[in-house]
C-alpha cells in the first residue's frame, strides 16, 4: 500500500489497521511535531518536521506491528 492509499484510508475513517491518533503535540523550539496513536493496548509514538512525516511514520510502524502479529500468530497456529 503506497502513502497516498494510507492517508486516504486514515483521513476517510479516523483510523488506520485499528489505530487512531490520540495526541498530536508541537514544539516551537525543535519545531518538531509529536504524534501518539493507539489500538487500545499499544502505543506507537512518533515525531517529524510536519505532522505528515510523523503520520507516515507511525503508517510505517503500524505495519511493521501487524506484520509481526502475524507472524507470532502463524507461528502459534503451526504447534
């Protein structure tokens, strides 16, 4: 899925694989912008220079976390 795909997906439901944003903070001094977005059990924090680098990396992670999910789950459905 490309970038343009995740922030339609995200922006059309708040949501993004069950994770929404719950804190976006910005700081003048480092003019860097913080995001926290969840599930409801995992926290994935990120920053960037605009709120969309932050948003791409948290898409990025969020993927990285359902991939891994995934794999356990296989694993554990293989014993």
């Amino acid at each position: 899925m490309d970038t343009d795909q995740r922030f339609r997906k995200y922006y059309q439901t708040d949501r993004y694989k069950g994770f929404y944003k719950v804190k976006e903070r910005f700081n003048q001094f480092s003019r860097t912008t913080f995001l926290i977005f969840s599930n409801g059990e995992k926290n994935i924090y990120t920053s960037g220079i605009f709120s969309e680098d932050a948003m791409v990396k948290a898409f990025k992670t969020i993927d990285r976390y359902h991939a891994q999910k995934r794999q356990t789950e296989s694993l554990f459905v293989g014993v």
